[in-house]
C-alpha cells in the first residue's frame, strides 16, 4: 500500500494550521477591508438615518383637600383619563390630523406615594406637536373634572360657613344658659371650616410633553459598535468562503 493513501497522512493532508488560517487572511486582506467597510458603514447609515425617539412626560397635580390628602383618589383620575378621555381625544386628534393611527402610545399612571397622574410617550421627534396636542386635551379634562369638584367643595364649605355663622349670632342673641358653650362650639366650628377653606387646593398642569434629555431605545454609539463587531465577524467568514470558493473552482479546473 503506498504511504500516501494511508488513512493518518490523508489526516494531515487535510489539517489546517493557525499559520495556514493567518495566510487566508492575509492573502484575502482586501475582501477583509471591503465586507468590514460595507458593513460599518451600513451601520453608521441606519444609526445617522433613523429617527430618534424621546420620551414625553405630561405631568398633573391633583386638587388636594388638605396638604397630603387629595380631593380625589388619583388612582380614579387614572382609571377616567384611560376610559373617558383617552379615546375621544385621540379620535379627535386623529381627524384634525387626517391620520388613520397615531405613531405612539400613551402611558397614563400615578407614581406610588404621589398626587400626581403622568402622561408618558415615546414618538420620534417629528411627532412632538401631536403628542403635546393629546397631552394637552387630556389634562385639559382632568382639570375641568377636577375644578368642578373644587368649585362644588368649595360651595359645599360656603353653606356649611354660613349656617355656622347664623347659628353663631342666633346663640350670641340667646340668653339661655348653654348659650355661651353654644357659642364656644360654633366659634371653632367656623374656625376649621375657615381653616379648610384655605388649605383647599386646586389641581394644577405642572407640565406638557416635556421631552427627555436622552433618546431612548438603543444609541447611535451602541449600534455603531455593534456594526463594528458584526462587520469584523462577517469579513472573517467572507475571507474564508471567498477561499474555498477559489479552492473549488480550482479542483474542478483540475478535474476537467
């Protein structure tokens, strides 16, 4: 049997060295530099082109009846801005708009242990405009339901003020003997009503849209650097196949 055709030299025939891989390499140098260039600069072109997206924050203050203590639960403003507002206004949006969807969501939520309700979406900046418009139509009806609870407390007080203070002169007038512990009663009576009255505190818009400081989703540098990694993996195996393309064209040039 000829020593060549034993089983261990067709074995080491067919090994490949590190030094053999490294001469690939540098022989395919160009399509190395070529696929690697193709795609980092594929990367660098959809970070640059894609839009970036921001988050929008609306915030909204409920009307407290006294500090720390709101005038309604804002758990239920959050439940009424996502089941009655939500939907009108951005119907209405979207026909003034003339759009068939929004591009966005709207988040709407209560931070824990807060009397706020947050407004929050993500949209490119060319969707600013209409994010603030629905924002704004949103907190507008929260704080129209909120200063009608407001104005009907403060009319509730008004009567409980005025009663009060009649009640004070008919005991003042009286000569009764309970008169004075009558009048003791009333006089503090008025005094938290009064006390109420100031400490009642109307809902306010602390702010609408108010874009982040950083984009979300992923950075420009992060797909930049992933393109880079990805781009060095492809050249690699693009030199490779690149050689046993040219390996097979060879053997058959051979064979015929």
């Amino acid at each position: 049997m000829n020593p060549q055709d034993t089983p261990a030299h067709r074995y080491q025939d067919d090994e490949i060295s590190l030094v053999d891989l490294a001469k690939i390499l540098v022989k395919r140098w160009k399509a190395l530099v070529v696929i690697f260039l193709v795609v980092v600069l594929a990367a660098l072109a959809y970070a640059l082109l894609t839009p970036r997206t921001y988050s929008y924050t609306s915030i909204y203050s409920v009307a407290e009846e006294e500090p720390g203590e709101a005038l309604e639960s804002p758990n239920a403003m959050v439940a009424k801005a996502r089941n009655l507002y939500l939907g009108p206004e951005t119907r209405k949006l979207l026909e003034n708009e003339a759009l068939e969807s929004l591009p966005f969501d709207v988040k709407i939520d209560n931070p824990e242990e807060t009397l706020l309700v947050t407004l929050s979406s993500e949209a490119n900046e060319a969707d600013e405009k209409i994010v603030a418009e629905l924002h704004e139509g949103i907190l507008g009806r929260l704080q129209e339901g909120q200063q009608s609870l407001v104005e009907r407390r403060k009319q509730a007080m008004q009567r409980q003020l005025e009663s009060a203070q009649s009640a004070l002169e008919s005991a003042q007038q009286s000569e009764s003997m309970g008169a004075a512990e009558v009048v003791a009663g009333t006089m503090e009576r008025i005094a938290e009503l009064e006390a109420s009255f100031a400490e009642l505190r109307e809902g306010e818009i602390s702010q609408t849209a108010v874009q982040s400081l950083n984009a979300t989703g992923t950075s420009r540098s992060l797909i930049l650097a992933l393109g880079i990694v990805l781009g060095g993996m492809l050249a690699v195996i693009g030199a490779f196949f690149l050689q046993f393309v040219s390996l097979v064209r060879d053997s058959l040039k051979d064979a015929g």
